[in-house]
C-alpha cells in the first residue's frame, strides 16, 4: 500500500506539472546551467601533457592547428620543447600555429621569425605563420567594439584547434592566458594586431587598460565563433613572470611556483582557473603577478568573456593526480 500511494502521489505531481495548478499550460523550468570541467595536473612533463589533452580531444579533428607561443629568440620561460613536440605528435594532421608581431623583435616580419623558431627549436613539424601570405575578417557575433577581426588567412585552412597556452603576466594584458593567446596571437601584425591594440599612426598602444581588454576578448571572440566546438585549451602554470615570452631574456625572474596544467573545452573557466590558482599562493609568491594583473585591470578579461557569452567563470576542477 505504500509503495502504491508513492506511486499516485508521484501521478498526480506529474499530472499538476503537465497541465499546471490551474489547468494552464505549464511553465517550464530552466535548468540550472552545467558548471564546464576544468581539468588538473601537477606532472608539468609531456606524459602529463598529453594525458590531460586526452581529456578535452573528443571535438579535435580534420587539420588542427595547435596555437602556441614561440617565443622571442632564447626566450627562458616558454613551454618546453619536448613536451609541445610529444603533444604534436600525439595528434594526427597536426601543426604549431603563429603570426607575426606588431612591435619590432625577432618575430617582426616573417624572415626573423622563422630564423627566431630555428633558434629557440621549433624545428620538429611545420610552423605556419598565418600572415605570412596575409590576412582574412572573421565576424565577431555581438562585438561592441568591432563586427570583425583581422586574422592571419591561414587560419582558414584548419578545421580545429589547441590553444596550447604558457599562462604568465602580461605588459599590457596583465596576464596572458588562453584569451590572449588566440586574440593577439591569431591576429595578423600589420591590421588585427593593431585594432586589439587601438593604435593610430605612430601611437602603437593607445588603447586604455579596460578597453584593450575588451578588444582583445572581442578579438578571441573571433576565433572562438569561427571553430565552435572544435577548440580546446590548456594553460600550462609554469615559469611564471610577471612578463610575457615576448619579452625574450629580459623577462622578469618568475617568483611563482609551478603549479601545473589546466584543461577546459570552456576559455572563460581555463582562464578563471588559473587566475584562481595564482591568487590562491601565499603572498610572497603570487604578490608581484597579482600586482601586474590588477594594475593593467587585467581582470576585465575574465567579466567581458563572461558578458560576451563566451563561456563560464564558475567551473568544476577534476584533479586527475
């Protein structure tokens, strides 16, 4: 007899939910949004690497381009060879992906690029500089500042892609990131470098803190919109200078210690992720890089991705360790 008045109790709430407590139409609840899995390890090595890439891969297929950050000639802090070739490797159709700079450097034109990738090793798969033979617009869906992007063209050419990121402190950004790393790094140097950067004539950087870091998500909004579900990303917590890798050897000695990798098929939680990691250090660690993040309002990055709808600040972390 319970388990029969269970059972008219449960008909009868399925009946008031089918046609409501007044016999109208019901009102559907939404579901509370799904928190993204941000996935963690400790073993910075390029067993560690590619284990936490198998994670997020299920949507990495056809041509993938793997966006990293080669660096300023002899650079100290980028990611290191061995374990961004172990990655490469890993993944079928694969190749390392870049573009040029707007500043003058080892990466300014595509000549001292490519002798910079030679120098600093780059030399196990193909590099594609992207703007080498130009650039395309991609549309920005809901850009408040820009319809579209200026991108290296060759970007076109792949049907996904890794944003394989050495998370560290940034001049301008405050910290660069997954966001950073395909908004700047995507863009071609002569045009899409120069919109994020708000440059006019010989003002190379006029853009203001919170509005560079709105063009940026704008511009990494760009690249998100055109691969969709085809893009993964992981942020490598290793030599973490308040500087960027385009600073070469005058980077700033990190102070940080090495945390570990971070991996999400959502851009707003890896990045959130890792700015939680860093502000969780004591303070003597982690002072020096919250100092350049706070000062450059480096943290506009995280609410504007999350305003554009380009993912969740509040993530589910899965230690895999």
């Amino acid at each position: 007899m319970k388990h029969l008045n269970l059972f008219v109790l449960a008909a009868g709430c399925a009946v008031l939910a089918a046609c409501g407590s007044n016999g109208a139409a019901p009102v559907k609840a939404e579901k509370p949004a799904q928190k993204p899995v941000v996935y963690f390890t400790e073993d910075i090595s390029p067993e560690g690497l590619v284990k936490i890439y198998d994670k997020i891969s299920k949507n990495v297929n056809g041509k993938v381009a793997i966006k990293v950050h080669t660096g300023e000639p002899h650079g100290p802090n980028i990611i290191p060879r061995e374990m961004v070739k172990a990655l490469q490797q890993h993944i079928p159709n694969s190749n390392l992906v870049e573009t040029n700079t707007l500043y003058e450097g080892g990466r300014h034109t595509t000549e001292l690029h490519r002798q910079t990738l030679k120098t600093n090793g780059w030399d196990f798969c193909e590099v594609d500089i992207m703007d080498a033979d130009g650039a395309v617009m991609l549309p920005i869906k809901g850009g408040k500042h820009f319809k579209e992007m200026s991108v290296g063209k060759n970007l076109l050419n792949y049907d996904s892609m890794v944003v394989l990121t050495h998370f560290k402190g940034h001049t301008m950004g405050g910290f660069g990131g997954s966001l950073k790393n395909i908004a700047i790094g995507c863009a071609d140097a002569k045009v899409g470098k120069a919109m994020q950067h708000g440059s006019q004539g010989s003002d190379l950087w006029r853009a203001n803190k919170e509005l560079f870091m709105e063009h940026m998500v704008e511009g990494g909004k760009a690249v998100t919109d055109h691969f969709g579900k085809n893009i993964v990303y992981i942020n490598v917590l290793r030599n973490m200078s308040v500087d960027c890798d385009c600073a070469g050897t005058s980077a700033a000695e990190p102070k940080t210690r090495n945390i570990g990798i971070l991996a999400s098929t959502d851009i707003l939680a890896v990045d959130q992720a890792s700015v939680d990691m860093v502000y969780a250090l004591p303070d003597e660690e982690a002072h020096d890089l919250k100092e350049r993040i706070e000062s450059r309002k480096g943290l506009r990055q995280l609410s504007y991705m999350k305003e554009m709808g380009m993912g969740n600040n509040e993530y589910e972390l899965v230690k895999l360790d």
